[in-house]
C-alpha cells in the first residue's frame, strides 16, 4: 500500500516506485538458496521525489491479526494476556 509521504528536503509528495526484494543472505554454491531461506529476503517499498530526487526505503508494515486474547483478573480487574499463569499485577493465581 502506498503512503502519502511529503518529501523531506523540499516537501513535494514523493512518489511510489513499487517494491522490491533484498536478500539479506548470500547464495552460496554448496547450500544452494538454504542460507537464503534462512536468512530471509527483505521487502522494501520504494519512494522517490520527483523534484530533488530523494529516495526513501519504508519496510512494508505487516498488520499483525495475532493477538493473544485478554482476561480480566477476578482479583484487581486489570486486564492481561489469557497466557500468563497469573496475574502480573497483583500476582493472583485463579
Ligand atoms: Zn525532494
Ligand atoms: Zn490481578
């Protein structure tokens, strides 16, 4: 997804060039793309102003679904991750 981003030397919009993948591994002759898969490739969105030429690397923001479901303490009503043994307040065990 592109941002409206102002660029920061001149402020005219910057524009979107797209993604683009970097590896941050090496491909190496024995392994093969192992230590690739290892080491991950990164992707970048890519911002360019048009009127000085700036580029600007963003890593794209993954929006994350996974949230660890909340209780309330039958103790001191905080709320806190369903995983934790107790409560990390008033250090309850239900
Ligand atoms: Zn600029
Ligand atoms: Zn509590």
């Amino acid at each position: 997804m592109a941002k409206k981003l102002l660029c920061l030397r001149c402020e005219t919009p910057m524009q979107y060039l797209g993604n683009e993948e970097f590896q941050l591994g090496k491909t190496g002759w024995l392994m093969g793309d192992l230590p690739n898969l290892l080491a991950g490739a990164m992707e970048l969105e890519i911002y360019c102003c048009p009127h000085c030429g700036k580029i600007e690397f963003f890593r794209p923001v993954e929006i994350s679904e996974y949230q660890i479901a909340q209780v309330e303490c039958p103790n001191c009503g905080a709320t806190h991750d369903i995983d934790d043994p107790k409560c990390p307040f008033c250090k309850y065990r239900p």
